[in-house]
C-alpha cells in the first residue's frame, strides 16, 4: 500500500476496484482509473478520477439520503 497524506482521500479506496457489470470483464484499480465524459452542460469533455467520485458519493450519501441510490 502506498503511503498517502492525512488528507488525501485515495487512502480509503486503496483496495477498491471498478468491475464491468456484463459479466466477467476485466477490473480495474480505482486508484489508477478516471472517467471521461461529456458535460451535459457545457458539452465540454472532462475528466475525473474515479476515488474522487467515491469521496462525492460517500460525502453526499447521508445530505441526500433519498435521490442517491
């Protein structure tokens, strides 16, 4: 494991991985993965990692207990 700061939230998803949900495809380290996508908004492509959409959904989850899901 390597050693992260006290703030930085990819300590808590070290051993977390992103599965394909259509069976048996390969996985990936959370830690090591991003998702690219086209904002809706602005329809400009971005880019974020995926242990920071983890830290949204665990910090959202008890606000907005009904809409996530």
């Amino acid at each position: 494991m390597v050693e992260y700061s006290s703030h930085d939230w990819r300590k808590n998803t070290d051993d977390a991985i992103v599965k394909d949900n259509s069976g048996g495809g390969p996985t990936m380290k959370v830690n090591e993965s991003s998702v690219i996508f086209t904002n809706p908004k602005t329809l400009k492509q971005e880019q974020v990692d995926v242990s920071r959409l983890v830290r949204v959904f665990v910090n959202n989850r008890d606000d907005l207990k009904r809409s996530v899901k």
